[in-house]
C-alpha cells in the first residue's frame, strides 16, 4: 500500500525522473558552482587562474568548516586557550595580504597532529600539534603558514580542478554497521580519522613553500623571532621519524621535506636575522596551555589507541582507550572514542554510558548526538533515534548523512511517507554507496519509484 500523502507515491517516479530528481543540486555540502576565472594574486599582484571568488571561499567555510571542526571532536573547552590562539594569529592576518577575509582559529579536540584551514580564513590547529610546540613564536609560524595559503589563495587554484567529498565518514559507517550493511573491521579503522573534506587534501610543494615563506613575513612582521619557524619545523621533522603514525596526517596534507627545514634555517639566519633579537616566548606559551599540557597523558593514551586501531586491532586500542579515560574521565574526545569503538563492536549497551556521558561534559559538540541516535535505534528507541539525528542536523546542517539515519529512524517508527521523503532527499546529494542502495532499494520497495 502507497503512502496516502505522497503524491509522487501514487503512480512512482520512472528511472528518467528519479535520476533528474536526483541530479539537482541540493543545498548542504555541495560546493558552489565552480567557473574557472582569471584573478589577480593579492601576494604577487599576477594574474592568475582561479575556480572561485571570494565570497565562494568564504561561503565554503560557512558551509563545510563546521563539519570538518565537528570531525575532529569540537574547539577544546577552554575558553581562554581558544582565546590565545586567536589573539596570536589576529596579531599575524591583520598584517596579511588580505586582512578582509574573515579569519578565525581555534583549537580542536583530535588528537592527531596537524593545522588546517579553509578558503575563507577558517583555521583549526589540533591539540596534539599544541602538545608538540614549546613556545608562541612557533605558534606563530604555524598560524602564519595557514594564513599564506588563504592569501595565495591555493584553495581557489585547485577548486577548479576538483569538488570536495563528504565529511565525518568515519560516523557514516559507523552507522552502517548498526544498522547491519558495515563491516565492523573496516569501521574500527576509521575510526578518529580526520573527515574526508577534499578541500583539505595534500598541498603541492610549491604552495607549502610559498606558506611557509608568507609565514615567515606575517610572524616577523607582528614582532615574532624567526627561529620559531625553524624550531617548528625540526620538531615535526623529528615526530615523524620517531613516531610516523602520530603526524602521518601532517605531512599527508602539507608535505614535508629537509629542504623545507633548510630553507627555513637560511632564511631565519639571512633575511630574518634582525628578528632574532626577539626573546622567544615561552614562557607566555606554557602559561596559556599549561591545561592542555595536563592531559598530555590522556592525550598521548588516545593517540595509541588511533593506532592500534588504524591496524584493526580492537583489545590493545580498548585498553589504550581505558587508560585515558581512567586519566580523564570527563574528555569529550576519550568518551566518544571509546564510544565509537563500541558501536564498531555492536557492543551498544558498553557504549551507550560512554555516548551519554559525552553529551553531558559537552552538550554543545552534536557528535554525541549522533552517536547517542544510532544507540537508540538498535535499542529499538526510534522515536528517541530521530530526536537524536534531527538536534544533531540542527547543529550542523548540510550532511546528508543525517538525513538518511533520520530516514531509518522514521522506516521503524512505520512512518513511511515521512522515510520516503528523507530517502529522497539524501539521493539528491549522494547517489554512489552502500546507503544510497538501501534507500533507492526501499523506494522500490514501496512504490515510490520504480
């Protein structure tokens, strides 16, 4: 039997219909409409080809920087550390080429080490590289280098040649393994991964050049010492060669090289000398995260439990996960990690503690929101489920996935119009993956489309 209020039910959409219906563009992750277009290089005053304006990168960050900041567990609860950072870093883009844009940086809860930004100026920095510098002037040179790709405007380059893929896959798939079309292994692996935002993919080598130089220009320009750049780049040099897993993610996104590390040496001791005579702010530094270097344990627990998990190996992450929550019981990252690694387990009565003591310390992140719904839908909770997807979309908006577990949600609740609708939805944003199968599977199923 049809759905009595969905029009489209009564006779079902032929394959030439859906398949229009489902090519539209649909609001949410997608980018703008990409026109590839001369522009003029704020930093060399060239001109240049470029995929998109100006207000296209800044509505990129609108659109996909909260998603992207979500997959990584949400800005650290410190207030005043968050505060720091953007002190610094407005010290550095005031002085940039192009001190218009809307910067802003926080620090994020993933534990892994890297610093990103978005087109438009949006900057995150991770707290496992916060735990690898020891004073501001690294900071510095860390926030400078992200503001020289905003300014050589690197994203817009390449946006003509590609479009960006969804974010949070890692919760996807957690999702589908709830719902019984995952493989946990495959789960357990991605689990704590950065989000897939292809806006964020590997810089060339010759954009990381030109940031680290525009780095160097805007961090001396606010007062800093240019050994700052040169420590930064010898403690990610020797991170990688002593712990690889832990800043694979670095250098898969801003290649790294002895020849970066050389040119910051020759640059800090010609062009930059004079800013040598700058005292090094270390102590300013570790007065501002002296909280953050107090979970170091918990932190650097999480971080080998990641990689026990990147090699699917569930007892020795679980114990790593244990040891930080019994050295941080309150972390909002160790509660949905260990969360996660539950449901990945489809152990859910063992992570639905761990999901609602996450969304109590941290009411505001929706990851636990979203978590906590996939709890309650094997639970056989469907009501509570969607509660859950919905408060979770109406904190981040835009991520198509949400729409199709709220689909499911409203599939238990025997709410089929309603299920049919989500499942139409999300088929407008996403038609390739195991869940856009089940959703044009049950669309068929039930006469909508044929």
């Amino acid at each position: 039997m049809t759905p009595p209020d969905l029009p489209i039910a009564r006779r079902g959409l032929s394959r030439r219909e859906f398949l229009r219906l489902a090519g539209r563009a649909a609001p949410g992750l997608a980018l703008p409409g990409l026109l590839a277009a001369c522009a003029t290089d704020p930093v060399t005053g060239r001109s240049t080809m470029v995929g998109l304006t100006e207000q296209q990168e800044i509505e990129i960050d609108r659109r996909q920087a909260p998603q992207q900041i979500s997959a990584d567990y949400g800005p650290v609860q410190d207030g005043a550390l968050n505060g720091y950072v953007g002190g610094v870093g407005g010290s550095l883009w005031t002085k940039s080429h192009r001190p218009q844009m809307p910067y802003s940086v926080r620090v994020v809860n993933a534990n892994y080490v890297n610093a990103y930004t978005f087109p438009g100026g949006t900057m995150a920095i991770t707290r496992g590289i916060m735990l690898q510098m020891a004073s501001e002037d690294e900071l510095a040179a860390l926030l400078g280098h992200e503001i020289g790709h905003v300014n050589a405007r690197h994203a817009a380059e390449r946006a003509g040649r590609q479009q960006a893929a969804g974010v949070a896959v890692g919760i996807a798939q957690i999702g589908l393994a709830v719902i019984g079309l995952g493989d946990v292994a495959q789960v357990a692996g991605q689990i704590g991964q950065i989000g897939a935002s292809a806006l964020l993919a590997s810089y060339s080598r010759d954009d990381e050049r030109e940031a680290d130089s525009l780095g160097f220009e805007y961090m001396t320009r606010a007062g800093y010492n240019a050994d700052g750049m040169v420590a930064l780049m010898d403690a990610l040099r020797r991170e990688e060669r002593d712990q690889p897993s832990m800043i694979q993610t670095m250098f898969s996104t801003h290649p790294m090289s002895n020849e970066r590390y050389a040119t910051a040496v020759r640059e800090a001791q010609g062009k930059y000398a004079a800013s040598r005579a700058a005292r090094i702010q270390r102590e300013r530094y570790a007065d501002h995260t002296a909280r953050l270097r107090a979970l170091r344990p918990a932190i650097e627990a999480q971080q080998r439990g990641e990689a026990a998990l990147a090699k699917k190996d569930l007892p020795a992450a679980s114990q790593h996960f244990e040891q930080a929550l019994s050295l941080a019981p309150e972390d909002y990252t160790g509660l949905i990690l260990m969360a996660k690694l539950q449901l990945a387990q489809k152990r859910f009565a063992e992570a639905e503690p761990f999901v609602d003591r996450a969304i109590a310390v941290y009411p505001q992140e929706p990851q636990g929101q979203l978590l906590g719904g996939f709890v309650k839908l094997v639970q056989k909770r469907p009501e509570i489920a969607y509660q859950r997807f919905d408060a979770y979309d109406k904190a981040l908006p835009g991520n198509p996935n949400t729409l199709f577990f709220k689909g499911v949600a409203m599939e238990h609740m025997q709410n089929r119009n309603q299920a049919a609708q989500l499942y139409l939805q999300y088929l407008r944003v996403v038609r390739q993956g195991r869940q856009a199968q089940y959703a044009e599977q049950r669309l068929r199923q039930w006469g909508v489309i044929r």
